[in-house]
C-alpha cells in the first residue's frame, strides 16, 4: 500500500513571518544572514520549493566557494 504524500502549501505570509522570526532569532544571538544568495535560499526552503537537505547542500556548497 502507498500513501501519497501532498506537499504543504505555504502561503507567503507565512514565509514573511518564518523569515522575520529567523532574523529575530539571529539578531538576539548578535548575528544576521546579509549574503542575498543563502537568504533566497531560505526563502526556497521555507516556501517548499526546495527540501531542507537541499538548502543546507546548497548553503554549504556555497559557503565553501567563497572562502
């Protein structure tokens, strides 16, 4: 037996607010994400567009090119 599994709809309210509270989440701890790629990245991620294990892949793969 399969079970088929939706993909959650997210709207994009709540993709505002998930990344307002990352941001919040960050400036609390004296950090803040400024590099525009690895926010659109998260912004991907949150909205479905892409799998988590995708977006720290993709962020990781980033980071090491610009070091």
């Amino acid at each position: 037996m399969s079970v088929s599994v939706q993909p959650r709809l997210v709207t994009p309210v709540a993709v505002r607010e998930a990344m307002s509270f990352a941001d919040a989440a960050l400036a609390l701890a004296g950090h803040t994400v400024t590099d525009a790629h690895i926010r659109d990245l998260l912004e991907q991620c949150l909205s479905g567009q892409i799998s988590d294990a995708e977006y720290i892949t993709q962020v990781s793969q980033h980071v090491d090119r610009a070091q």
